[in-house]
C-alpha cells in the first residue's frame, strides 16, 4: 500500500511540475474548467477532505480523500469506478493520507 501511495504522490508531483513550468509571461497551456462531480459526504463519490489528484495514463482519475481515509478513483468524465482504504495504521488503511 506504501508503494501505491509512493506512485500516487509522484503522479501528483508531476502533475504539479507541469503545472509550475509555465512562464509568468507566456504560459505553455491554459487550464480549462471541464466540470465537477462528487459532493459533501462519505458514500462512493462524495469526499471529506479532498486533498490530492493523479490522473493515470488511461485517463482515470484518483482523488485522496483525506477525512474518509481512502482512495477514489473516476473514469475521466467523474463516473465511480471504485476506492481503497480504511482508518488505521494496518495494511489497507490510512490515516488522513496526502499527497
């Protein structure tokens, strides 16, 4: 589980290299409002805390939700694919994950 949240971090990271690259006078792209989905709560899609954002290769997308101690994960147009993790300190579990 460590190595899952050692890859989700990188993914992160170089989600927030790219987003750093831009020059203050040019900037290489324009971000783009594309939608939202999710609300308040602690059902499949609803999050508490959402903290970090990876998106894979293939698209999908992977959400930290910090206050729920787990990971979500949407194709890339918000539908629910599924989530991992509990409170606790065990395998499988987190304890208000970041990154």
């Amino acid at each position: 589980m460590k190595n899952v949240i050692r890859i989700i971090s990188a993914l992160c990271g170089v989600l927030l290299l790219a987003a750093c690259a831009e020059s203050p006078t040019e900037p290489e792209w324009e971000p783009t409002y594309a939608g939202q989905w999710g609300s308040e709560g602690s059902g499949n899609g609803e999050f508490q805390g959402p903290f970090g954002v990876a998106v894979a290769a293939n698209g999908d997308v992977y959400v930290v939700d910090a206050d729920n101690h787990r990971i979500q994960y949407f194709t890339p147009t918000g539908s629910f694919l599924g989530k991992w993790g509990t409170r606790g300190t065990g395998d499988g579990q987190f304890d208000n994950p970041g990154g």
